[in-house]
C-alpha cells in the first residue's frame, strides 16, 4: 500500500499565507467616494435688507376729552365704531351749568334795567344843563353812571354766552370723521376739564409704526423708500417711505420710534400686523450659504469646502455674521468662486472623497444684485 508523502513545516507555512493573502484580496474595499450637494460662493452681497414688524395706525389721533369737568351720564359709542364730524359720543351731567344759565341771564336782566335808569337820569342832566339849572359836574356824573352801567351789562351779555357755551361742552362732539380706537371713561366716571375720554383715528393716511433699536436707527431718514407687506394677506405688498424718525430712544425699550406712511389702500385696516422691508449698504461686505452648510469644530464655526482638483473637503473656519431667513451671512472666511458642502457636514472628515452631486438642486450661495444665481458644482 502507497503512503502520502510526507509534508513538511515550511510547506505548511507557506499554504497558510497564501490562504491569508486570498482573504486579505477579497477583504479589500475601494475607497468610498460620498456624493454631497454643494454649493459655489457667487458675488459678496454689498447690500442688506433691514427687517421690522409694526402695527398700522392712523396718521391722526385725537384723544377727546370735555371742555368742562362733570360726572359721565351717557356714553353713545364703543371702540370700533365709526364717526363722523359732529356726532355725539357721550355726556356729563349738566345740571350746575344750566343753573350758570339762569343766574347768568338774572344778572343780564338787572343790568340791562340799571342801564335804563341811568339813562333815563342821564337824559333829564343834560336837559337840566340846558336850561343851566343844573351844572356841568352833575351832566359829567350822569354821564358817567351811565357809561359804567352800560360796560356791566355788556359784561353781562358775556358771562350768560360763556355760561351757555358751558352747557354745550357738556356734550362731547367728534370734530372729524374716524374710527373710536379707545375709551377710558364709562358712566357714572367724574372727569376733570380735560381729561382724555376717548381716542378717535382720523379717516385718512395710515401709517405703520415700527421700533428701530440704535444699531440700525442712522439707516433710517425721512423719505426714505421702504416696502411694507403684511400677515394677513401675503400678496399685499405696498411701497412705504419714512415719514418720521423719534429724536430720542424710549427709556424703557430702548428703541426709536419710526413711522412710515403707506399709500391709501382700502384693505389696509387699523391694527394690521405689517412688515417693514428696507435696504441698506453693508458695513461689511458677506456672502450667504445655507444654515445647513455651517458646522462647528473644536468650538469654532466652520465650513467643508470642495478641492476642485483634488475632490476632496477641507474644513474652513469662517466668522459669522448674522442669521437672515435663508440662510447665514458669513463676514469673513470665504471668496467668490469657493465651493462649500451644503448639506451633511456631519459625515464630512479631512480629505474626504467627495463628488459633488449632479441631482442636486441648482442654489446660489450669495443674493447679487442683478438678482442671477450661481449654479452649484457638477
């Protein structure tokens, strides 16, 4: 019977290895090379949009208040309500001026009889002095008397018209025509001359007031154009200029107060919610890329950028600018003609392979002026 041969150590070696290089060859993996969208840095923008929201209101509001103190008896209106010129919007209790009358016209009656007194004593002097019974001292005194009886009636004649005017200040009347936007006395309140009672916005120009903190405050002048739209109807959209700039900040915000009239449009309302759009030169010369585009590394903000030679990303640190509602504004770190990873910065490590995504929807990392975008890296 045939024996195998026998087989040494060393060919048992060699038989090993040449099982673990097969293994190590099918174990090879090609290098993956990920697809990522991206985006190419277009023109710095050279302006950028200022942004507030506002109330509008009417140009003209009157706060109405009665001539004269008195307790409320009747209050004709409620807010919301529209006046015209003339209209009665509440009443005090005028039963002390109309006593005023009556002891105003008592006073007018005796002194309109004490003029017809003296005139009757006048009038019998002078005849007297005619005849040269009675001297000229005495014509003079009559003369006199009569003089200072007809000054009291006539002060008189006031007092009784100051005192009817009086009784028709106890109704407190719209002057213009508009809409009550508020009101701060009720029945049965007592208010003094003066005081306040109601607000009344004057039909007419409206206007949207904003609150601009002191950053921003020196970008806004009188006549400038700004453009206004608003939450209630997005097609609205108007064409705004500053009207008024406040000269000092409101203690407690802060702020300026800027009002901006808009032009007379029928579906702008009293109370709308409106944004105020203004464009103004950059401090600073950014660029914009998307928010997803922005990572963060070793604390510091940063973005991937795409070696075009190479296909490979390298993190860039950049300083950020501020947020706006497409993306970020990026002050410092990137230059027209860059390409930066637009999405899925969490996968992205020095050197990575990287092919830039064909299916990728075309964006432009900066807004130009002439308004073209820039298509993204193929």
């Amino acid at each position: 019977m045939s024996r195998l041969p026998a087989v040494g150590p060393a060919v048992l070696v060699v038989a090993v290895l040449g099982l673990a290089g097969c293994s190590q060859e099918k174990a090879e993996v090609k290098d993956i090379i990920r697809p990522v969208k991206v985006v190419e840095i277009g023109q710095a923008q050279t302006t950028r949009e200022l942004d507030y929201s506002g109330s509008v209101r009417a140009r003209t509001e009157m706060n109405l208040g009665f001539r004269v103190a008195g307790k409320v008896t009747e209050r004709l209106v409620d807010i919301g309500q529209h006046v015209t010129s003339g209209d009665v919007l509440a009443r005090i209790d005028p039963s002390d001026y109309d006593l005023s009358v009556k002891s105003a016209a008592a006073s007018l009656d005796a002194a309109e009889r004490q003029v017809e007194t003296v005139d009757l004593t006048k009038k019998r002097a002078e005849q007297l002095y005619a005849k040269n019974v009675a001297s000229k001292s005495q014509l003079e005194q009559a003369t006199l008397t009569y003089n200072q009886a007809v000054a009291t009636r006539d002060a008189a004649r006031s007092t009784l018209a100051q005192a009817r005017n009086q009784v028709g200040y106890t109704d407190l009347k719209a002057s213009q025509d508009g809409i009550v936007t508020a009101v701060t006395a009720d029945v049965g309140q007592v208010v003094g001359a003066g005081t306040p009672v109601m607000t009344v916005a004057v039909d007419g120009e409206k206007e949207v007031l904003i609150a601009v903190p002191e950053m921003d405050i020196a970008e806004f002048k009188p006549g400038k154009d700004v453009k206004a739209s608003f939450w209630s109807d997005d097609a609205l959209t108007l064409a705004g200029k500053v009207r008024e700039v406040a000269g000092s900040a409101d203690p407690q915000s802060r702020t300026f107060a800027v009002r901006v009239s808009l032009p007379n449009d029928p579906r702008v309302l009293l109370g709308m919610t409106a944004n105020i759009e203004a464009s103004v030169a950059s401090r600073q010369q950014m660029v914009s890329v998307p928010l997803s585009a922005l990572a963060e590394k070793d604390g510091q903000k940063i973005v991937w950028t795409v070696d075009r030679n190479s296909e490979t990303v390298h993190p860039r640190p950049v300083k950020v600018g501020d947020f706006t509602a497409d993306g970020v504004n990026v002050a410092d770190g990137l230059k027209q003609g860059d390409v930066v990873v637009a999405a899925g910065t969490q996968f992205m490590t020095e050197n990575l392979k990287v092919k830039p995504s064909g299916d990728a929807a075309q964006q432009a990392a900066s807004a130009e002026n002439d308004g073209e975008t820039t298509s993204s890296l193929r």
